[in-house]
C-alpha cells in the first residue's frame, strides 16, 4: 500500500499548533497556490511523464524483462462473487484513464495512447494440486512481461486455496502507477465490490477532475526555461560532485547490470525502544523517519569510515489537489544528503538530518529523473544514479473487508529491490518493525545478518545515551572472518639476498623477491602482494624482468607482469618457461577465446529500427566521437568541427562532466589543437562499461540523438595482455555498434590498425584493405587481437545492415604546420632512446618506414566520411611516399646530436643495461623502448608495416593531398620532441664510448 510520507508520522506527538502547521504543510497548502493541471489537447495521446521517460527507455533496453512488474497480492476470505468481482474491476479499468494507457512511438518520439476500452485481463485458475507451491505459480506468473503497445498494463490473478478462499494478485507495470496507485485501486475495488454484492450501483467515488495524461503534459511544459533552473538551484549544491556511493559497504564490486534481486532479512524493535525513538522526535521536533534515517546513516558511517552519506527516499508525488486519487506513475525519489563529519553525536546527527529532510521535501516537486539528466551524476552505480542505499516508510495494510469477504495480505516471496540497499519499516500495535534488503548481486547474506542486527543495537544504545559521539556508541563484535591462509612477509637480508633463508619460499620466489626488494626499495616483501600496489609502475615491471632475465636465463615480455603481479605467481610463469615449451593446446585456448570474442552480441540488431538516413552522413547535425583525448582523435574532433556544422559530443574516460571537459581541454593542449568549444559537447563515460558507461536513459537518448558516429577510441597500450585490453577495445565496440543499431541506423567510422593484417606464419608484404588473417595466425600482441576481434564484430554489424566505414592509420607524425606530436609515441620515445644512447641501429641505407602527418590523416578520414558512396569502405591513412630512416638519422645529426650506428641486437642490449643502471628508474624513453620491445616479440620488425593506399587516394580524388614528408617538416617534429621531451637536448645525449658500450 501508499506510504504516507516520511514526515506525516509522529505529527500527533507534536504540539497542537505544529501540528496544524505540518499537516498543513505537508497536504500542500503551505505553500502559494500554483497552477492547476488543464486538459491536454489531445484526448487520444499525451507525452510521457519524465518518470515514464526513464522506464520507457530501459524497457526499450531491455523488452520483456519483468523488472518493472509491480505486484501486491491480497488473501480473500469468504463466498466470492465473480460476477461482481469482474464488473468492479471492469468499472476500474474504464474509471482510470493510466490502466488503459499503452506506449508507442510517433514522429519518432514515445507516446503514451490512451484507447477508449481496453479488456480486462483476468484469470482464474484451476485450485493448486496436491504438493503444489502456490506461491511459486503467483511468482512465475507476476513475471510474465507486458506488451507495452498492445496492453493492458495491468492484470488480475485470480487463485482459489480452497472453497470459501482465494489470492487475488495484481500485476502492474510500473509505467502506468506506483505504490500510492495500488492503495487507490484496492481502496476503491473494496467499495465497488461491497456494492455489486448488495445489488446497489456502484459508488461515487472521488472526482478525477484531470487524468495522468493531462498531468504529464503539464509537467514538461512546466520544468522547462527559468521555472527548471529555479527547481536546479537547490540541488545543484546539494549534489555537488563527487557523490559518494557503496563500494566500501558492500561485499563484491559491482559488474553490470543489476539482477534485482535481494536478500531481506526483517527486524522488529522493542516497545520500549520504539516509544523510546518517538520520544527523542518529538523532543529535537522531528518526526520517527528522521530519528530512523539518522541511525541509518551513522551505521553506514561507522561501517565504511565516510562522512559524506546519500540516501533516498520515496514521495507520493501527489502535491496537487486533483491528483490526489489518480493512478498513475507520480511517485519521487529524495535524494538526502548528510554530512556527519567532526564525530557529531547521535543528537548532532539528528538535528543535521531533520534539517536536511525539511530543505529537501521544500524542494519535492523536482523529478528524480530531471535531476539525473540536468546534473550528469559520474557514471551509473546501478539503477539510480544519485544514491543506492535508501529509508523508505511503508503503509503496511491490515485485516480489511471487502463485502462480506474478510482481506488480509498474501506474501508469496517475490524479493527483489531497485536499490542497493534499503530499510523498511512500519508500525504495528506501536512497535516499529521492517525489514532490511540488500541487493544480492552485491551483499552476502551473512553481510545483511550483521547490518540488520547492528541497526538494532545501534538504536538501544542510542537510547541509553543519545549525546556520546556515534564513534564511541557500541555495536555487536563483527562474525570472526572464516580461517584462511595469511601471506607470511619475507625479509631478504639486505647484505646477502641470495643466500637460502629459512621462509619457505621456492628458489625461483626467493630470487623474483631480492628482485623486487632491489627494483622497489623495499626492506620486506609480501610474497601475495600486488606489485603495483606496492609501488611498482610498467617502467619498474621493465627493470624487474630485465634484471631476473640475468638472473634465471629467460626472457619473457612485459604483458606478463600484469597477469602475475605477485611474486609468488611470478615465479610460478618463469618455472613454466625454464621447465617447457609453450603446450600447442594454450594456443588452441587462446585462438578459441579470441574467436568466441569476436562473435557480435544477437542483441545489436536493426530489424526495430528506423533505416539509415544518408542526408544525416553528409550532413550531421550531432556527431559522436570517442577518443577525442586521443592524438588522432583531438585532430578528428577539429576536423569534424571546421567540415560541418554539427555539434560533437566527445565521449571521455570520466565520472563526471567537469572531469571530461578538463580532460578534454588537456588533451587538446597538449597536442597543439585549438576548437570553438560552444559545438563542443563533453559526455563522460567508458569504453570499458555497458553502454558506454551511460545509464539506460542517457544511452538511449544519445542513440536517438546522434547522426554519425566515430569511434576512435581503443586502449592503445601495446605492453597490456589481451585481458586487460579486451573490455576497452573488444567490449566498447560492441557497444558502439549496439547504439549505431537502436533507434534509428546510423553511419560508423571505425579508426582500427594495420596489425590486424600481419600473418605471424608469413613474410610481411604491402597489406591490402581487404587482407584477412585466421584467428590462429594473429600475431601476438594483446593490442592486435583485441583490435581483430573488434574488426570481425565491425564486419558482423555490416553484414546485419549497420553501415560501417573502416580506417587503418599508418605510423602518426605531428602536424605538418606546427609540427606538434605526441610526446608519448613509440617512434618519438624510440629517438629519444636513441640521443639518449648516442647510438641508433643500423637498419641500412635503404630502410624506410611510413610516417603520416596526423592533420592529413584526419582530414582524409572526415573527408571520407562525408562522402556517401565511399561509405561501407575500408580505408588506409598512410603516406603515398614513405620516409627514409638515414634521414631522420641525419636531421638528428645536425640538430647537434653525435649519433653512430650499431647492430640492431647490440642496440637492444644497450637498452636493457641502461635500464638497469643501479639507483635510478631509467630514461623514461630508454625503459618505454625496453617495454616495448619486450612486448613486441613475435612482431614484425621495423619498416615492414607497408600499406596500400591507393584505394584512399581513388575515393579522396586529391581532394586531401598528403604534404611531403621532407627536412623542414622532420625538423619540426624534432624541434617539437626536444621542446616536449622525449628528445633530450644536444647536450644531454651521451657521446659514443660513454658509459654504455656498443
């Protein structure tokens, strides 16, 4: 049933002046009269309440999924009259405009419509038959899903238990009414029934001046312009950034989408506890949901150590006076906020919550749901953006009539929660009871035991003393932790680390620990311990398998690091390669795993949605673009931006706007790059999250916003395992081509790499844009297979009708006018090892490499882009004429850098001693080259990445001519590394015979 509102309880303890104030207040006249709802214009259709927006959205997301299935169902007692049950429920049905309401698209946008009759949905079942679980049949049939444009959105269960005894169930979805709405619907189907019964007509029941249509017009024309930047105000301080959220309360992490599923556990206070906590409202003026929302707070405070605390809670929505008996969706959310900092005592507490709750119940008519889209809380922890844990009252209904049928309540076990986290509570015979429920994709049972008894201990003792800080205030002994394995510290003694030691520790452990103890600083090392947690960073992981390479004979890359990061499960990957061989059926394993990666989700799919649109690629009006922080992508953006008119939304690795626009602005900066930011859009999310890291109703408005997208962002870092990079890479294009899919067909740029083409079994040649290569015969590299996999779902989406674009960039140079380029490239760390060493390898003199201005290879991928009959293509992005290496050795030269030439191994030799002069980390671009090329076993060597372009140049038709890549060019880029970095200066490069021996 409704709850009544977390302010309403208590009111009568009040003194008789407050009261009338309160009751005054919260029925809504405390206020100046606002405007009434008017008639919409349309009978037969109306827009959808910001509430229905959101759900509307995730039911799109997610068709057929009961997790907006509302259910109440009552016990009924005595000789029941299906007739008149019927025709009650009929005479509902017509009465309430939401339960005849079903949802379509029109003009492209959701429509609620609203049909003159919609058929009662009633069935009566057959009596459950012997050993049957009658309340799992009414859990199976309240998650039957809805059809959302055929309706009804409403059903009737009807079960017989015996003779003279039924369960009557109601299913509703969420779409058409709220909590509030069942209270109204059974309230007014017991005085339908009593009057069937008795032969009379049915009652006048309360007038429904207005409909939930005609309140959903009125209220987006309502919140709009300066009437929503008022209502924005208040919460814009309130939920200033950072938002504080579960993850040290909880026991797992959480990954997905929640299942909805919950672990309950009830609690049910003392008489004497419960009058106790009505006292202490009445005496600090507040009412029993404050007293009981504070001690919630302050548990999660004394369980997590945060002081900042967010918890929710439900509103009936229904301020205006004729909507006080409609069904429909009208229910809020309060986001409350509390700080509890400076040890307060529990009174401190109360007082800073009881004023929190009236400043946010003054500020109630605002949705949830405009809060969340106006605001852009970080990315979604769940289902609710702005909060996950919750105090909600309940109206729990008693023993009622209906005619000459005796109504009690039916719990058939149906526990689910659209929070994390959420205490209940109601009063019975003056105590205070509920129940806890905890989401179980992310608490254990055992978790919500120990919360549920603490919050009762919590309350007794807060009793006993209210002013002792709630620090001090005691709490049951927490359950003792199963008994498990604690990791015994090594020491290594400092003057001997090789010597045995009596820690049990392998040889092979005792060597990667003297290792880490040298490369770390560290006296002692935890043998279980993360190596980056303990300080380690991949320029240290470089010197720590340089340095055990001596010491053990073998050699293994850099990716291993980060799938062994302790020492004992490092030793255990260098035991492996001493003892054999890498077994054949590893590899079977990896190319089955890369081959089950590379199958596109069913779920993308455009058969529901509108077709392509090419006037939208030629002409966007939005644009999406990941990768924007990237060099390539801070260029694609400015491209985009001087090409057309349309407004680029940027998708950045962020929490919040703020944070995506800075890092943005950084990138930007850095890479020399300037754009009018007005057409400039920041959407912080993540390529390595379900839908971009967006909440269902963000996702789904930007797939019906965008026209084009280009997706240009990957996680690029060639020493990552396959792992690591595959959510990123693998799993973000899934999810942009699953937005490329919904709502309407849209247009894909997809910015991949040449490595997918080099066949690891065959010699390196000029690599045609059509060139496939079997799973089995991709090289290597973790970053080249992801990127493979993502090009086998691209191929998958075009063939299921998404049209697809595809570009493979050659080597990047900076730009051709300013010669800015990233200071973080492997050709820019490469020269600058190479200064550093004085040394470079000798390649020969006819060695030469690709190297592409990153301006030219924008502007031909946009250019590409607005070409409508190039579009489905697969494009190169490489210079027509490729760069000699003598000459980018000989414009090092003049620039004043004494630079001989050595064999390519004695080179690479040259870099790992340099990596492992004692006392230092290393010359960052002499340890990146080191982790570079240990990760680059297997690949193929320099200058052999030679790409075709001759299709690109036929389609560009010299609308985009390629600059030379000639002296004053190299020496731009060379000014520009010096200036950034990575390239020291002529007198800090080392003169041959110094120090490192070639």
């Amino acid at each position: 049933m409704a709850p009544s509102g977390p302010l309403a309880d208590d009111a009568a303890k009040l003194s008789a002046t407050k009261q009338r104030l309160l009751e005054k207040w919260l029925a809504g006249g405390g206020r100046t009269a606002g405007p009434t709802v008017p008639r919409r214009a349309r009978p037969d259709a109306a827009v959808l309440s910001f509430a229905q927006e959101r759900l509307w959205f995730l039911a799109q997301l997610h068709p057929g999924n009961p997790y907006h299935n509302m259910v109440e169902a009552i016990r009924l007692r005595g000789p029941l009259d299906r007739d008149a049950l019927r025709g009650s429920l009929e005479h509902l049905i017509d009465r309430h405009e939401a339960l005849r309401t079903v949802f379509d698209v029109r003009d492209g946008e959701p429509r609620q419509l609203f049909p003159a009759r919609q058929p009662l949905a009633l069935t009566e079942g057959a009596p459950p038959a012997p050993g049957e679980d009658v309340a799992e049949r009414l859990r199976d049939a309240s998650q039957r899903p809805f059809d959302l444009t055929r309706g009804p959105l409403i059903r009737f269960d009807l079960t017989p238990l015996g003779p003279d005894e039924h369960v009557l169930m109601v299913t509703m979805h969420h779409l058409v009414g709220d909590g509030m709405s069942m209270g109204i619907l059974f309230r007014e189907l017991y005085a339908c029934y009593e009057a069937a019964t008795a032969g009379r007509p049915f009652p006048q029941l309360a007038e429904l001046p207005v409909t939930y249509g005609d309140f959903a017009e009125w209220q987006r024309g309502l919140l709009r312009g300066a009437e929503l930047e008022r209502r924005l105000t208040h919460w814009r301080d309130v939920l200033r950034e950072p938002l504080p959220n579960l993850d040290r309360l909880a026991d797992r992490p959480r990954r997905g989408a929640t299942s909805l599923q919950a672990v309950s556990r009830a609690f049910r206070l003392s008489a004497e506890v419960s009058d106790g906590l009505r006292t202490l409202a009445r005496d600090h003026q507040a009412t029993l949901f404050m007293v009981l929302l504070a001690g919630f707070k302050t548990l999660m405070h004394r369980r997590t150590g945060g002081t900042d605390i967010v918890t929710g809670s439900v509103v009936h929505g229904r301020d205006l006076p004729e909507t006080e008996n409609l069904v429909g969706f009208f229910a809020n959310t309060l986001a409350l906020r509390a700080d509890l900092s400076g040890d307060p005592s529990f009174t401190d507490v109360l007082d800073r919550v009881r004023r929190m709750c009236l400043e946010a119940y003054a500020h109630r008519d605002t949705p949830i749901e405009v809060l969340a889209a106006e605001l852009r809380p970080g990315r979604n922890h769940g289902d609710n953006p702005l909060f996950q844990a919750a105090v909600v009252e309940e109206n729990v209904a008693g023993e009622a009539r209906m005619g000459d049928l005796e109504v009690g309540a039916f719990d058939f076990g149906l526990d689910t929660s659209e929070f994390d986290l959420v205490l209940h509570y109601w009063e019975t015979d003056g105590r205070v009871e509920g129940g806890v429920r905890a989401s179980a994709d992310l608490f254990d049972p055992a978790s919500v035991d120990r919360f549920t008894a603490e919050l009762e201990a919590l309350f007794a003792a807060v009793l006993a003393d209210p002013r002792r800080p709630v620090s001090a205030l005691p709490l049951p002994a927490a359950p003792a932790a199963p008994a498990r394995h604690e990791p015994e510290t090594v020491a290594v003694p400092e003057a001997a680390p090789d010597e045995p030691s009596d820690v049990a520790l392998t040889p092979t452990e005792r060597e990667v620990a003297a290792v880490w103890r040298e490369v770390l600083g560290l006296r002692e090392i935890d043998p279980d311990e993360d190596f980056f947690e303990a300080g380690g960073h991949s320029l240290r992981a470089v010197r720590v398998l340089l340095r055990l390479r001596e010491r053990l004979g073998v050699d293994l890359p850099v990716q291993v690091f980060f799938e062994a990061r302790t020492v004992t499960a490092l030793a255990a990957v260098f035991d492996r390669a001493r003892g054999a061989a890498r077994e054949p059926a590893e590899d079977s394993h990896d190319t089955a795993a890369l081959t089950a990666d590379a199958v596109l989700d069913p779920d993308v799919t455009c058969a529901d949605s509108a077709p392509h649109d090419p006037g939208r690629t030629t002409r966007p009006e939005h644009v999406l673009l990941t990768g924007a922080t990237s060099f390539l992508g801070a260029h694609l953006l400015a491209r985009l931006l001087d090409r057309t008119t349309a407004r680029v939304h940027c998708l950045v690795e962020a929490d919040d706007p703020a944070e995506a626009a800075d890092a943005l602005e950084r990138a930007l900066a850095r890479y020399g790059v300037t754009v009018p930011w007005e057409r400039v859009a920041p959407l912080p999310g993540s390529l390595r999250e379900p839908r971009l890291g967006l909440s269902p109703i963000a996702f789904a408005r930007l797939a019906a916003t965008v026209d084009v997208i280009h997706h240009a962002g990957c996680d690029a870092n060639l020493a990552l395992p396959y792992g690591e990079l595959r959510a990123a890479n693998v799993g973000g294009t899934t999810e942009v081509l699953r937005l490329a899919a919904r709502d309407r067909v849209k247009a894909v740029h997809y910015v991949s790499s040449p490595g997918v083409l080099f066949d690891r079994d065959a010699e390196p040649g000029t690599l045609a844009p059509d060139g496939r290569v079997p799973a089995d015969r991709v090289l290597p590299s973790g970053y080249v297979r992801t990127r493979w996999a993502a090009e086998e779902l691209v191929d998958a989406a075009r063939e299921r009708g998404v049209p697809v674009s595809v570009y493979r960039p050659g080597r990047l140079g900076g730009d051709s006018a300013t010669g800015v380029g990233d200071p973080d490239s492997a050709f820019g760390r490469f020269l600058g090892a190479c200064v550093r060493l004085g040394a470079v390898p000798a390649y020969g003199p006819d060695a030469d490499f690709d190297l592409v201005p990153v301006d030219h290879a924008a502007a031909a991928l946009v250019e590409l882009a607005l070409k409508p009959e190039t579009l489905g293509g697969t494009y190169h992005l490489a210079h027509p004429v490729r760069t000699r290496f003598a000459d980018v050795v000989e414009r090092l030269r003049a620039a004043g850098h004494p630079l001989t030439e050595t064999d390519p191994e004695e080179w690479s030799r040259a870099v790992a001693a340099d990596v492992l002069e004692p006392g230092t980390d290393g010359d960052e671009s002499v340890a990146s080259v080191a982790a570079l090329a240990g990760a680059s076993r297997g690949m193929p060597g320099f200058g052999s990445l030679r790409l075709d372009v001759t299709g690109t140049l036929r389609a560009l038709a010299g609308a985009v001519p390629c600059p030379p890549v000639d002296g004053p060019l190299l020496d731009r880029y060379l000014d520009h590394l010096a200036a950034a970095g990575p390239l020291p200066s002529p007198a800090g490069s080392r003169t041959p015979g110094s120090e490192i021996v070639i």
